[in-house]
C-alpha cells in the first residue's frame, strides 16, 4: 500500500501511510482472482450504461468517484451479509484478530504476523496475541531435548488419562 485512504468529517482522505513505509499484506491467489472478477464486472457493466468505470473495486453506493465508506459497510453492509451467508456476526475488526490467531496457531513466525499486522515492534504483537500459542513453550522445550540429544522427547502417558497421551508435569521435591 502506497497511500491510506480514511474518511473525516465526511471527506475522503487519500495519503501516505503513518510510517511513511508502503504495506505489502499476502493474499490468498482465490482472492486476487474474486476481486480481478469484480472489477471486470464493474468495467462491463458501466461500458453497458456508457460511462466510465469507477477506479476503486469497492466504491461508494451513492458515488462511485469515491471509495466505499469503510463505517458505512461494517454498519449497514456487513450485519446483512453474514446472516445471508449463513454467518455469525463478527465485527470486521474481528476478523484481522482471527486471521493474526489463525496465522500463529498454524506456527507461522511471529515476524511475519507483525508485519501483516503493520505493528510496529514484536513486542505489540506478542503483547496481544501471545495466548494464542499455549503450547509455544512446550514445543521449545521438546526442540532443545532433541538438540541436546536427550534419550525421547516423546510426552509420556499420565496414569488415569484414559489411553490420551499426556505430557507429564515436572515436580520438584
């Protein structure tokens, strides 16, 4: 991302990014493909009415010179589409803390979750989503076993726990 674009007081506001640094977030190729659709669409449709296709792939309902109101979507667009998907509600808000969980449960670095996240240091994102990687430590733990070459770094089995394979707490004495 080169440029931001907000509104205030009901104007559009197009400048640069707060860190003054362009934003490169990974997207899924389906997508890229979906919104490729979405603009051909657009350009077929205002070619058919004879004028001009707007430049944003989400324009404003009311002007289609501008982008569309982000508030305006997660206020009057966004609780009508997920019951019409079949969805339960979650804030559009909501959705970057799912994507940010989702991506460090699937053990990708936190580096990289930082920077899809644009927080400005690890410590922001560790600070926020640091529970959800309960069994960080664990796994940390296991890996220094097996460098140091000791004898398994399988858990060993609780008595009592009904044949699930548990990891067996350390007890001092």
């Amino acid at each position: 991302m080169q440029r931001t674009i907000s509104w205030t007081h009901g104007r559009v506001r197009n400048r640069p990014p707060k860190s003054g640094h362009s934003r490169r977030v990974d997207v899924p190729a389906a997508l890229i493909e979906r919104l490729e659709l979405r603009r051909t669409l657009a350009e077929a449709e205002a070619a058919v009415h004879s004028r001009e296709a707007s430049i944003w792939i989400f324009p404003d309902p009311h002007d289609e010179s501008g982008p569309l109101d982000s508030r305006f979507f997660a206020i009057a667009r966004w609780p009508r589409l997920l019951p019409a998907a079949g969805l339960r509600y979650v804030s559009p808000h909501g959705l970057r803390h799912t994507y940010a969980t989702q991506l460090l449960q699937a053990g990708r670095p936190i580096a990289y979750v930082k920077d899809q996240l644009r927080h400005a240091s690890v410590a922001i994102t560790r600070d926020i989503y640091g529970p959800a990687l309960p069994s960080a430590n664990r796994a940390a733990v296991e890996r220094l076993a097996g460098a140091t070459g000791a004898p398994s770094n399988r858990p060993e089995t609780v008595p009592g726990a009904e044949g699930v394979s548990q990891p067996r707490e350390f007890q001092s004495r």
